[in-house]
C-alpha cells in the first residue's frame, strides 16, 4: 500500500493569502468594512460616532428597528458601566432617527 497522505497541495498558504486581500480591499469609506448608507448626514455621523465607541460600526441592515431600540438601552447600560452618561438629547435622536430609517425592513 502506498501512503496517499504525503501529497498535500499547497492549502496551508491560501488562507493566509485570502486574509490579506481582505484586510487590503476591505478599507473603502468611514470605518472598516460595509460602507453604511448616507454616512456623511448629520445622522450618520451621529452614529458612526457614537456606535463606533467601543466596537466597530455595526452595520444598520444587520438588525430591525425594534432590535436597535433594545440595542440602544442596552448599549446605555454598556455607557453605564465604563461610566459614561446614557446617551441623550440631539446625539440620541439622530441615532435613533438614523437607525429607523436603515434598519433592516425599515419602517417608514
Ligand atoms: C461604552 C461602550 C459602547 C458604546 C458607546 C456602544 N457599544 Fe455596542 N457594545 C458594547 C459592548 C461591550 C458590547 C458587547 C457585549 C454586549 O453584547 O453587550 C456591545 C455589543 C453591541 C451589539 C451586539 C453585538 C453585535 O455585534 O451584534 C450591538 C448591535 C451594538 N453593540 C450596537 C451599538 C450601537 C448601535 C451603539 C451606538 C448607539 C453602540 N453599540 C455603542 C459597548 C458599547
């Protein structure tokens, strides 16, 4: 019997390859990945700041709007605890205007 094992193509080296050109192409736009809709109204900005704190901008189609409201409390809780003030005001209403209109199946 022969050992069919020592013909290994060269598979080790693709994954590295790959990872690569992701991390080149991977960099159009504010932030990495998934350029996110209307990113330069007050809006946008108002969320690629203040989502973008902490972890990397999520993109607004990965969840529906009721979704982002219990992320948005949730996220409060998150300011809470590296004690910073819930967030409020213009800043909230932005985000949660952005959001409502971006959001997976948006409303509206
Ligand atoms: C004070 C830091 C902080 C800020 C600011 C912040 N987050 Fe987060 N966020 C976290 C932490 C920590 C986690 C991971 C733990 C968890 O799931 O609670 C997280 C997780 C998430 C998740 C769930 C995990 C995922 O990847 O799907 C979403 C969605 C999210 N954040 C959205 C937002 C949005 C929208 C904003 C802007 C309003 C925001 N975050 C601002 C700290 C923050």
């Amino acid at each position: 019997m022969r050992s069919a094992s020592r013909r290994q193509p060269g598979t080790a080296a693709a994954p590295v390859i790959l990872a690569g050109l992701l991390v080149a192409g991977g960099c159009q736009g504010p932030g990495a990945g998934t350029p996110i809709p209307e990113a330069e109204s007050a809006e946008g900005a108002a969320f690629r700041n203040q989502c973008s704190r902490c972890h990397a901008l999520p993109h607004p189609e990965r969840h529906t709007y009721d979704q982002w409201r219990h992320y948005l409390e949730l996220m409060d809780q998150r300011r809470e605890e590296r004690g910073m003030k819930a967030l409020t005001g213009t800043d909230r209403e932005r985000v949660v205007t952005y959001l409502r209109k971006h959001a997976k199946n948006g409303e509206d």
